[in-house]
C-alpha cells in the first residue's frame, strides 16, 4: 500500500495531524474536509482545536485501510496544496 505523503499508520489507521496559525484556519480546513468526505462517501474521524487538526482513516465496513482511505487522504492532500 502506498501511503500519501505526511500520513503515517498508527494502530491500524491511517493518520496525519495538520497544522494552523488559528482556530479559525482549523475549523476552514475541517469544513473543507467535511466536502471532500460526503464527495467520497467515506467520512473520517476528525479531532480539532486551536492550530491543529488529526484526520484520522479507517475503513470500518473492512476492518482495515483500504483504496478508499489511500484517496480521501491524497484529496485532502490536494487542498492543502490548492
């Protein structure tokens, strides 16, 4: 399997914490996020605050990290870089 960049596995899910200069740039990105999850039809476990954000991937139905992970996790890749 071949893990987006920035995501690590940790106890059987894929994870990555995101990093914000504020509470408000978190929440955006959790909105943004929240978008991409409905899109996929695949929602994350996402934990907030101020400056940071952890998205946490697991594909519950499977019991593991699957294809459907490994995308939603380039997706939300991608809008970091857009």
């Amino acid at each position: 399997m071949d893990i987006p960049e920035g995501w690590t596995v940790v106890e059987e899910r894929l994870m990555r914490e995101f990093e914000f200069d504020n509470f408000s740039s978190a929440k955006r990105f959790v909105d943004v996020i929240s978008v991409l999850a409905e899109e996929a039809n695949h929602h994350p476990e996402i934990h907030f605050g101020w400056g940071y954000a952890v998205v946490e991937l697991f594909t519950h139905d499977e019991g593991r990290i699957t294809q459907k992970d490994i995308d939603l996790a380039r997706s939300i890749n991608a809008s970091m870089e857009a």
